[in-house]
C-alpha cells in the first residue's frame, strides 16, 4: 500500500487538518508516575501526549497500555494514529519508503481496531484517511462512510470525516457525490478555521462543477 507520490504536495495541509481535528480529545493531566495505571489511564496520557506532539511518549503510553489489555481498540487506534502522524512527516519530507511502513502499520492497527469493534469512529476515520493519503479511494470510501455515519452526533469527527471522504470521493471520480460531501463539509465549516483546506475545497468544488456539467 505505499502512498504515491503524486500525493505529497497535499501533505502540508493534510497534516495541519489531523492535529487540528485529531480523533482524540483532551485527556486529562500529565503524570510521571505511571507504574500503577491501568490501561485506560495509560491510553488517556497517551493522547494528552499524542494532542500535545510528544509522539514517542504517546506510542510508550499505548503500547504499556496493550501489555495490560492486547485486545484494547482504543490502544490500537492510538497506536494506529502514531504511525499515520509519521507516515505524513515521512512522505512530507521525501522518505516515500519510511512513509510506507509507517503507513501499513497505521493500517494494520486499525484495522485490528475495527475488527475488535467495528463501530469505533475514530477507528473507521483513521483506517479511511490512511488509504485517503495513500491515493487509494476505492478501499477509503466504505470506512469513511462507516464514519460519516458513527460521527453524526461528533461535529469535528464529522467535518473531518466528510473532509476525507470528499478527498476520496473526487479521486474516485464519483463527482455528484464528491461536490454533495464537499459542499456539507464547506457549510459545516466555522468561519475563520482552516482557512487553507477551505480554500483548497473550495477549488476542488470547481473543478467538480465542471466535471457534472461535462457529464451529467
């Protein structure tokens, strides 16, 4: 599954989009002394650090939190979502071969997530923006349906779902749905935020215009 290289210029802002709408929320306070928690308390240090750029002490606190708990989804999914950051900061500084490992590895520990629990949303929105940044939209599309549809009641989960799956979409050439996801995820969009994917989807609607009215 390695990411094509056609794909490398929209890492900028594909990686500003993941930390600003990560699937993790604020999880509490930092802690030295971590011997003594359990696997949920080390999964919330992990994505305290995981919001805050610590990765390498994010990936400690998930993987200490799998030696308690293998089967844990949630442990998965941060551990999935480590790799996916590194895979973006390897393709974006023109390591295509690191950024495939750390791409199949992001897709290997979603997936595990997902067969664990199959309606997890961060798990699903995780597995379907991997393929996305891959340049593989026919095996992104069905897990960010799955996540448009378990995000509902999520606003960022949502937006950023309908931000991939739009992505994806367009790459897949299914245009009428394209410019349908596009345009919700553009109205969805509080003014004054992300201003470069805006403008980005914004061209992508364009082009999308053009495309329906070529075939309609």
């Amino acid at each position: 599954m390695p990411p094509r290289a056609s794909h490398a210029t929209q890492v900028p802002a594909l990686v500003a989009l993941a930390l600003l709408l990560s699937p993790f929320f604020f999880a509490g306070c930092a802690t030295q002394d971590t011997g003594r928690l359990g696997a949920k308390d080390l999964i919330d240090l992990g994505r305290y650090y995981y919001q805050h750029g610590k990765f390498e002490l994010a990936e400690r606190e998930f993987r200490a939190a799998l030696d308690l708990e293998p089967q844990n989804p949630a442990g998965l999914v941060g551990l999935a979502s480590i790799c996916l950051a590194r895979g973006q900061a390897f393709l974006f500084h023109k390591e295509p071969r690191k950024a495939e490992q750390e791409y199949r590895l992001a897709e290997l520990h979603f997936k595990a997530a997902i067969r664990l629990k199959p309606k997890d949303v961060d798990a699903q929105l995780g597995l379907g923006q991997t393929y996305c940044e891959c340049r593989l939209p026919e095996l992104a599309i069905p897990p960010l349906r799955e996540a448009v549809h378990l995000a509902s009641g999520d606003a960022p989960k949502l937006l950023r779902a309908h931000y991939y799956l739009g992505l994806s979409l367009a790459l897949q050439k299914e245009y009428p749905e394209a410019r349908k996801v596009i345009k919700a995820f553009l109205e969805a969009l509080p003014k004054g935020q992300m201003e470069t994917e805006r403008k980005e989807l914004e061209a992508l609607m364009g082009d999308l215009e053009k495309e329906v009215a070529r075939d309609p």
